[in-house]
C-alpha cells in the first residue's frame, strides 16, 4: 500500500514578473475625420479633446464641394415656350435625318431583285419624265412611253415604292432646300464607283463659291429684269442651288421673288446626273433648262433641236412665257433694219 500512497507535489521555483508600463507615443494621435468633405463645422468645445488647438493638424478637403441645385419652378424660364423650343436649325437638321434614312430604307427593298444602279437610274428618270409630262407637251408621247416601258419590269408591291421614294424627296427638299439631296444620296449609296464614277461638289463649298461670285444681284435685275446662271458641267446642280439660294437670301429684304428674276442654264454629258439637277431645282420652283450633251463638242445654240432638252416647269409660267414673246419680239424688230439694210448693199453692188 506504500507503493500508492501519493507523492507530494514538488513547487516550481516561480520566477518574477516584470512589471511594464505602456510605451508613450512618439507623437500625439490625429484626430479623425470622415472621409467625405461636406461634413459640417466641427464642435468649437475643445475641453474634452485630447488634442489642443495649437497642435490640431488642419483638414484640407481636396475633394471638390458638389452643391446639387434647386429644383426649377413653373415660373422659371425653363418652363416658359419659348425656352422649350429647340433651334431651327437642329429641328430641320433631325427632319432631314429622317427623310434621308426613310427614302434609304425604301430603296434598299428593291435591292433584293434588281441591282442599285437599276433602281436609281430607272428612279430618276421616271421623275424627270413625271416633271416634264405636266408641262411640255413636245416631249410627251416620247417620255410617257419611256416611263411605261421602265415602271412595267416591275411588280406591282415594287411599282408602289417608286411613288414613295419621290415623296420623300419632295419632303427633303422642302424641309431643307439648301442641300444637294440626290446627290448626297447617290454617294451614300456608293454608286460612285469606276463605271460611273461622279465626284459632287460639297454644299458648302458650293455655298462659298455662290457667295463670292454674287455681286449687287438687286442692281442687275433693275438693269436687265432678270439673272440667268449658266453651268456647263453641272452635274446634280449642287453649284446652281447654291446660287439660287444665295440670291433668294440676297433678294429677302426686298419685294422682288426670286422665282421671277433668276433663270438657270446647265449641260452635262451624263444623262443620269443632267436629270438630277432636273428634278432638283424643279422641286425648287426654279425656271430653267438643261440639256444632255458635250459641253465642248455640242454647246447649246439657237439651232438645236431641243430633243435633249429639259425645261422646269416654272419655265412655263406667265411672266417666263411673256418674257420670252417679249424678247423675241426684240430680237425680230432689232434684226429687221440690219437684214433691210444688208439687202440695199447688195443692190447697189448689183
């Protein structure tokens, strides 16, 4: 029983423990501040701080001060009419826009049967014939059968989108006249290529060259009773509607139309083109005519025999029709004495 009895329990020599204080700081903590700037002022009771104010570190806020503004009133100008109204230039422009993607988006259904120099040349020629028939009746046996023979390759879903094509021009041309639509068109549409390759003129540069090149217009009219422009490349007319447009500016002020006193001449040896400056400027209430051929080779003169010919139809109107009976009747009575007097020379030489 001895082997059992317990041992008693040796003590450990303990050792001493070291008594330590807590290590001061090297330097005074910061107070600390939120991280956004727009916290408000601070509390000007600095008894309980532990910091005082001369050794408080200064709080730069880096951070800009957004201030979210007022909610308008009903009485402010924002609200008023005409503040709402957008400038009439950026409405026209978006009109424009929309035109332009509408007859785009029309033309490009037809694409799927028919390649798109079909569509546009057989488009254009179709409105060019549409004008002329209305008014000159010369060409219209030849021109309404031209028209027949081309709208009837179609069917009939694709012969209705003709009709809408043109309504948009129309619409582009009236919401903004200061542009070259169908030329613009024509490139966008990259029928620009090597075949039939036309580079047009930009608007602008077109508008630059019309107002350098328009003078007193006001003055000539009073001298001559009309303007006339003539363009012997003129492609789709961007260089004549810029010039109309420059001279109607320039006649606003007045109580002259522009309509009666500016008369537009132009030529080119593509048809295609020489029809759009056609439809253009016959949308453009402009009178005028243009003819199909080398400027160079076949300039236009009193002999021709007009089978080339295109004539707007406010060519046709009153004071365009009386003004050239008028003219003629001059020129008959101003030759009349010539001829007279070339006859009694060459009796007295007999």
């Amino acid at each position: 029983m001895s082997a059992f009895k317990k041992k008693p329990h040796k003590k450990r020599p303990s050792t001493p423990v070291k008594k330590t204080t807590p290590a001061l700081p090297k330097a005074k903590p910061q107070q600390w501040v939120p991280p956004f700037p727009n916290v408000g002022k601070r509390p000007t009771n600095q008894s309980n701080s532990p910091i005082s104010n001369k050794d408080q570190p200064k709080i730069i806020n880096a951070m800009p001060t957004y201030i979210l503004p007022e909610s308008p009133k009903e009485t402010d100008p924002i609200f008023t009419e005409a503040s709402t109204q957008k400038p009439k230039k950026e409405t026209v422009y978006l009109k424009e826009q929309k035109t332009r993607k509408e007859f785009l988006r029309v033309f490009k259904s037809l694409t799927h049967r028919w390649r798109s120099w079909d569509i546009w040349t057989d488009f254009v020629t179709m409105a060019a014939c549409a004008l002329s028939n209305v008014v000159d009746e010369s060409h219209f046996e030849e021109r309404e059968a031209t028209y027949m023979r081309i709208i009837n390759k179609y069917n009939k879903e694709e012969q209705e989108l003709f009709p809408e094509l043109f309504a948009h021009l129309v619409m582009a041309l009236e919401e903004n006249p200061e542009q070259d639509f169908l030329g613009d068109v024509y490139t966008e549409l990259g029928l620009n290529s090597k075949e039939h390759r036309q580079i047009f003129t930009p608007y602008h540069v077109a508008q630059l060259m019309a107002e350098v090149t328009v003078g007193d217009i006001e003055q000539q009219i009073k001298e001559k009773g009309f303007v006339s422009i003539f363009d012997c490349c003129c492609g789709g007319g961007v260089t004549l509607i810029a010039a109309v447009n420059t001279i109607k500016d320039k006649l606003r002020d007045t109580d002259l139309n522009f309509q009666n006193h500016v008369l537009v001449v132009g030529q080119d040896i593509d048809p295609v083109v020489t029809m759009m400056c056609y439809i253009q400027l016959s949308l453009l209430g402009v009178a005028g005519y243009f003819k199909v051929g080398n400027s160079l080779t076949e300039p236009m003169s009193s002999n021709d025999s007009l089978d080339n010919y295109w004539f707007t139809p406010m060519y046709y109107s009153p004071i365009w029709y009386y003004r050239r009976v008028f003219q003629a009747l001059e020129k008959f009575f101003q030759t009349e004495p010539e001829q007279k007097e070339l006859d009694d020379s060459t009796s007295r030489s007999d």
